[in-house]
C-alpha cells in the first residue's frame, strides 16, 4: 500500500478488504522470517468500505459506444500504456518479479 497523493489533508486509508489480501499473501512469508504481521497494519482499523484504496468501484454500465460508429471524441488509453507505480525504481514491481 502506497498512500494516494491527492489535495486531501490526510492520506486516503486502505481499505481493508486490501490489508487482508496483503496480510494472506505477506504474513505467512513474514512469520517464517520472524516477523509478526505489525500493529500498525491491523486490517479491523481500516474502513471496508468508501474512502479508501482497494475498493473495487467497476462499472458494468453498458458502454456507449457501438461497433460501427465513429471514433470522433472517444478518448483512448496512451500507447505508452499503464503506468508502472513501484514504490522506488530500485524495489521491483510485481509486474516484472521473476519466479
């Protein structure tokens, strides 16, 4: 979790259904290190739901757009594609981990 920078006075909280899917897949790997899951982290402080990242807010609207219309003032995704938000250029993302 890296908080979202916004004009928000405090960061945006995780919320918790996000800490439980990082404390399933972190914890385990973690305690055989010797390391407890931190009090700081505790996923039951965290809102479920609302203001927080993780929540998924898909859209199953039915789009607009039909084939065959014109592409005037549709708006694409960039060629250069979804950006990579590591947390630094040095620690990998899990987009290119290698098993």
């Amino acid at each position: 979790y890296v908080p979202v920078c916004t004009v928000l006075e405090n960061a945006i909280p995780p919320c918790r259904s996000l800490c439980n899917e990082a404390r399933t897949g972190c914890e385990g790997l973690m305690n055989k290190f010797g390391f407890e899951w931190p009090e700081t982290l505790k996923c039951d402080q965290f809102p479920p739901s609302g203001l927080c990242v993780g929540e998924n807010t898909t859209d199953t609207a039915e789009p607009t757009h039909k084939p065959g219309d014109t592409n005037e003032g549709v708006i694409t995704r960039p060629s250069w594609g979804i950006p990579n938000w590591g947390i630094s250029p040095d620690i990998p993302s899990y987009d290119n981990v290698q098993p």
